[in-house]
C-alpha cells in the first residue's frame, strides 16, 4: 500500500461543523464551573471584612461548593442517560447562573453558604453532561482532540479566576468588588443558555435501568455532611464533643452506603459495587480523592496568606497564582500527545512536579520571613507545579477508567467526579483548620499578624506537600497504557 494510501485508510472519521459548535457551548459551561472555582480564592479575604465572616465561613464558601457538586454528579449523570443530556445540562445552567446572582446579593454569612451550595449542585448537575456529550459527539479517533481542549479550557479558566477577580476588586473595591466576582457568570450564563437551546442535540439514550436509587442518595449526601460539617466546624468551635460524634456518625453513614449498595447491586445502584473489584479502580480513586485535596487547597492557603496576613491587595494576590495557571496551560495542552506516546509516565511525571513545587512551597513559607516574603520566591514552584497539574488533570480520568470494562466506563467516570469533588471540600475543610488551629496573633502590630500567617501557612502548606508526595505514591496503580479508545490494551 502506497504512503498516500496509508493515509487516506488512518483518515480519522469527519466530524460535522454542528459537533464542534455543541463543543464551544459545552466549553463555555465548563468554563464558568471551573472559573468559579479560582475566582473566589482571591475574594475571600474582602468577603471576611464585608460580611464579617468567620474562620469556618470561608472554608464552606469553597468546600460547600466542592461537596454539593461531588454529590449531584452521579445522579445528573444517569437521569442525562436517560432523558438526554441537552435539558439536564441547561437545566443545571440555568440554576448556575442564577444561584451566582444570589451569591452576589447575600446579606450575611448564612445565605452566602446557601447560594454557594446551590451553585455547586448547579455545577454538578451540568459538568456530567459535557463529558457525556462529548462521547457522543465525537468518534474515539477524534474525541482524544475534544478532551484536549477541554483541558485547555480547564487552564485557561484557572489562569483567568484569580487574575479576574483580582482586577474586579481592585477596580470596584472591598464591598462592591466581591459581589461583581459572583456576577461575571451573569451574561456569559445568559449567552450560553440561548446558544445551549438553540444548538445542542437531543435525545434520550435510554441505557440505564429503571428506578433511582433514592436511599443510597441519601445515605452518602449524609455521610459526607457529617463528615465535612465537623472539619470545617471543629476548630472555630475548640473541637466540642458533638464534632466527635458528628465524624463518627458520618463513617457509620458511608459504612451503610457501602453496604446498601451491595444489597441492591442487580437493581441499579447509584455506585456499582463490582466497580472495587479491581483493585487498580479503588486506588485510582482514593489517588484522584488525595491528589484534588492537595491541588484545589493550595491557593485558599496562599490567598489569604497574601491578603489577609501580608497586607496585599485582592489583584496582587491573583497575580502570585499565574506562574501555577500557565502552567496548567502549558501542561494541559501537551497532556493528550505525551499520555500516548509515554502512557501512565506522565502522570508520574505530573505528580512529582506537583509535589516538587508544593514542597519548594512550603519551605519558602518556613524559611523565609514574612518581610522579606515576596512573589517572585514562588514563581518557579509554582510554575513547576502548574505544569505537572496540567500535565495530570486532563489524562488522569482516561487511565483511572482504564481500569474497568469498557461497559463501566460511565459509571466509573462519575465516581471519579464524585471523589475529586469530595477531595476538594476535604482538602480545604482539613487544610483550613490547620491553617486557622495553628495561627497564634498576640497583638495588632502587622509585622506580628504577617508572621503569624506566613507560619500558619507554611504548616497548612506542608499538609498539601504530603498529600501531593501521596498522589505521586499511588499513580504506580494505575495501568500502563491505555489504547486508542480510552480502555486497556488488549491482552498479548
């Protein structure tokens, strides 16, 4: 066969213009739940003063929004394979972006949390349609593309959050400014709901079994609350009894999750119980679990760091997480050519990156003191780490999936979703009581408070390092490749 035969045979499959256009709007919604995510780290300490919101506040701003989309994920997943992912992912737009309007007009602590919830239920039930869609959309020969530049819409988005919300509260001050950071969802929510009705296919792909599994719902919403509620808590109340039992009654509800799983294993479970039978599934998930608490906690300690302890202004804050976001980018960008020719290496390059400049981090905030602490000791880290996020984030699900039978593919997917969501809301609710258990101000004099804060962060810091030196320790259960089509290659 001639070479130009050889090309024509390989052609990959022509994908027609209305995919790629349903690709943008699928973007634009993966963009507001990501730039949410980065957008807010630089508003917390603004939001402190204007709310005059506690230690335990801040940490629910973030982690509430982590753990209300972790849970909503698995069931938007499967009411989408049932009723078609178009209406499932504009309905969850739609709660999106009025739930960010909310957030903007909260009056105290209280309804900032509930607005906050919501949107991150919002963003759980819309983020399962993108990937879902995608599969659909795209033939395997071409999807490795579409998934590509949605993780380059994952950098992007972290690259813009903190610079933007920076520039918006440095423009429209403490008070005005965090509300508008709420606000930015507000026209692109409203564009990309019309071109959602207008251009996204529709269609039910009826592949789930009758019935939802209301009680296992139940059962782990619980679970984690009872989990998080004390973490977050615990140390702005001196760690009473009822947080104890509180984390206790939690373990029991998973326990019984677990085990009500089980019970209903052949009648459509939420979570497929056969799925830990693998044994490279289950530490594939506990890896993505440890390695989103590590990532997603690092810049809730640095901002307010910066802010709150140091004295800078909102931007300046936004400014030290660039190096981390292009790095992302960069990352991310080559993340789908180098999975292929390297396999499961560049996840454990990624991961050592990550856990290099998480590391260099923390010894920067040990060693150096609060006066002489400037952005530019953090630069190269901080790059250093972004690109190992990038080059991690983007093949990570494809390898952990792998794992499983091709016809688990989808539920192993939203369980990883579900488990770096729940990482997320535990690395800030642990990281976050570290970071406030340990800082000790003696006195109203800056250069005391900047201390303060720099020693605080650089324990809260080492915690993050050690769960990144973690993340590094279980990619070796991953599988070493993955084929063309997302599973493991066949065997020899």
């Amino acid at each position: 066969m001639t070479d130009a035969a050889t090309t024509r045979a390989y052609q990959p499959p022509a994908v027609p213009r209305s995919a790629w256009n349903a690709l943008i709007v699928l973007m634009a919604g993966m963009f507001m739940a990501l730039l949410d995510t980065t957008i807010v780290n630089v508003a917390l300490p603004t939001i402190r003063l204007s709310l005059d919101a506690s230690e335990a506040t801040l940490s629910w701003i973030i982690s509430g929004y982590a753990l209300a989309f972790g849970i909503a994920l698995i069931p938007a997943g499967r009411i989408g394979d049932r009723v078609g992912h178009k209406w499932v992912f504009f309905t969850g737009l739609l709660l999106f972006t009025v739930a960010s309007a909310f957030c903007g007009l909260a009056q105290d602590s209280l309804q900032l949390i509930v607005a906050r919830a919501v949107q991150g239920l919002a963003g759980g039930i819309f983020v399962p349609g993108v990937t879902a869609m995608i599969q659909l959309l795209f033939p395997p020969q071409v999807r490795g593309k579409a998934f590509a530049i949605m993780g380059s819409v994952i950098g992007v988005s972290t690259a813009l959050g903190p610079i933007l919300g920076g520039l918006i509260i440095e423009a429209f001050g403490d008070e005005n400014g965090w509300r508008l950071v709420f606000w930015v969802n507000l026209p692109i929510g409203v564009i990309a709901l019309i071109a959602a009705a207008k251009i996204l296919p529709a269609g039910a792909e009826g592949k789930q079994k009758p019935g939802y599994d209301f009680v296992g719902l139940a059962l782990v919403t619980a679970g984690l609350i009872a989990l998080l509620v004390p973490l977050i808590e615990g140390q702005d109340k001196g760690w009473p009894t009822w947080t104890f039992v509180t984390l206790a009654v939690g373990v029991l509800l998973i326990v019984a999750f677990a085990l009500w799983e089980k019970h209903i294993e052949d009648d459509n479970p939420m979570v497929p119980p056969h799925l830990f039978s693998h044994p490279a599934f289950t530490g594939g998930t506990i890896l993505a679990l440890v390695y989103f608490a590590a990532f997603t906690s690092i810049f809730f300690t640095i901002s307010l760091l910066w802010q709150a302890g140091l004295g800078h202004t909102a931007l300046e804050s936004g400014l030290v997480a660039v190096p981390f976001a292009i790095g992302s980018i960069i990352g991310a960008s080559q993340s789908n050519r180098l999975s292929q020719r390297m396999g499961r290496t560049v996840l454990v390059v990624g991961t050592a990156m990550v856990a290099v400049g998480l590391v260099w981090v923390w010894l920067v905030f040990r060693q150096v003191t609060a006066a002489d602490l400037t952005h530019w000791q953090l630069l190269v880290p901080l790059l250093i780490g972004g690109i190992g996020s990038g080059l991690f984030i983007a093949p990570n699900a494809q390898f952990i999936v792998a794992t499983v039978d091709r016809s688990e593919a989808g539920a192993a997917s939203g369980v990883i979703g579900v488990m770096q969501r729940v990482g997320s809301a535990i690395g800030i609710a642990v990281i976050g009581s570290v970071l406030f258990g340990t800082l000790v101000i003696t006195s109203n004099d800056p250069a005391q408070i900047a201390q303060a804060f720099t020693d605080s962060a650089a324990h809260a810091m080492a915690v993050s390092a050690a769960l990144a030196v973690v993340a590094f320790a279980l990619v070796f259960v991953l599988p070493r490749k993955v084929d063309a089509h997302g599973g493991p290659p066949p065997a020899e």
